[in-house]
C-alpha cells in the first residue's frame, strides 16, 4: 500500500472532509463541494469527452464519485456503458446504493473493496481541496493518482484541477491549483501519445483527457 492510498494520512482527511460535506449539505452539489449544477454538468461534459469516440457498450469507472451524480447524467445522456463509482465516503456509498439500486449496470464500490479497472477512468474534483496538506506533499499525492487512473483506465481517463491561472486575489490556501503545462507534460511523457489540455470552458480549472 503506498502512503498516498486509502489508509495514508492524506486520503483519510480528504475522507473526512467530503463525508462532512455531505452530511451537511446532503446530495447536492454543494454537498460535494461544487457551487451549482450547471458546472457540475459542464464538468462532466469535458471528462466525458476521453469516451466520446467509442463504439459500442464501454465500462466507465468514475473515481471519486460522490453521491453518483455522473450516473445520472450518463444514463440521461443515452450513453451505453456499464458504470462503477468509486468513494471514500460510506454515507455517500450508500446513498448512490440506495438511488441508484434498480440500475443493473451500476455499481458502487468503498475504499476496501476491489476496485475494477475499466475501459475509461474519470475523476472530477478530486485534487481540488489538500486542506493543510503543504504543497509539495499534495502535489506528489496528484501525480501518484494520475498514475493510478493510467492503470485503471484500459483505453484512456480524464480528470480536472483548479487552474494556476486562477486570480491572484481570488485563490484560497486550502484549495491545489495545479499547473495546467506541467500535468500535461507528465500524461504526455508517462502515459500516451495523445492527451488534450482543456482549459476553455469558463471556469477556474481545466480537464485533461488521454486517450490511449
Ligand atoms: C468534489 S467531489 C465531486 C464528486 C463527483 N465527482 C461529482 O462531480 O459530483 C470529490 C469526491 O471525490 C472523492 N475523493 C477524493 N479523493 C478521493 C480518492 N483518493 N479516492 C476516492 N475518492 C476520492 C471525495 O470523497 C468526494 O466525494
């Protein structure tokens, strides 16, 4: 087990944080931290784009899934894949279970379980709040997850981080705002050949997408 895992130090704050997000605000957006449902959407529509071009039925593995927002969009959307989330947070678990209990394509799986591997990998928001977490310590915590998403994600993943383009005066010292150039440089050269660097969606943070 590395350090940055489900039993390191750093995954069990962010744990903590999300599952008292959620029992404050419940399953909203605010309940996973983001302000709306139109950028939770608009989120989802950049990360799905790593899938866009696949034909048939995929297996989509959303990491970090929160109360199961992404399922729903997906199953609006018509798209064919079979789906797993993937939480930290039990009572966010069990409230995706419970919602979401009639679709047999949809799963829900903990820290402590096995986690499948799939043909596409997403993860929104997950590298946004490191708390007190320094730096350098949350910016390894970044890279080593990319990593796990290029292992789990057979055909390709995606994910998003605030931007280091953000305001000055508008940026918070619990919030990572990753630079953008040195994430795709590291997808680029670890991961594949093709990897795209979206930041052109209007808010303070941009998705990467590699396609394998
Ligand atoms: C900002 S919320 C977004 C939830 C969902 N992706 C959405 O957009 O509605 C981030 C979620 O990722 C989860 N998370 C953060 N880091 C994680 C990790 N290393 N492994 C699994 N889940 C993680 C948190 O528990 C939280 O539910």
């Amino acid at each position: 087990m590395n350090a940055f895992d489900e039993d390191g130090e750093i995954v069990q704050r962010v744990e903590r944080y999300y599952t008292g997000r959620f029992e404050e605000f419940g399953a909203t957006p605010r309940g996973v931290d983001w302000t709306s449902a139109e950028s939770q959407t608009l989120r989802f529509e950049q990360l799905l784009k790593v899938c866009e071009r696949a034909r048939g039925p995929f297996r989509l593995l959303d990491f970090g899934c929160g109360y199961g927002s992404l399922l729903e969009h997906v199953r609006a959307r018509g798209i064919d894949c079979d789906y797993v989330g993937y939480d930290l947070s039990e009572p966010m678990l069990a409230h995706a279970r419970e919602r979401f209990g009639g679709d047999g394509r949809a799963a829900f799986v903990g820290p402590h379980e096995p986690l499948p591997g799939a043909d596409y990998a997403v993860a929104s928001g997950i590298f946004n709040v490191k708390q007190d977490v320094a730096t350098e310590p949350w910016r390894a915590y970044v890279l080593h997850t990319i990593d796990r998403l290029g292992t789990l994600g057979a055909r390709g993943f995606a994910f998003n981080a605030l931007t280091s383009y953000s305001d000055p005066e508008r940026m918070r010292p619990d919030l990572h705002y990753a630079d953008g150039r040195e994430l795709f440089d590291y997808c680029k050269r670890r991961h594949s050949r093709q990897v795209a660097l979206l930041h052109d969606y209007g808010l303070w943070e941009f998705t990467i997408v590699v396609r394998k």
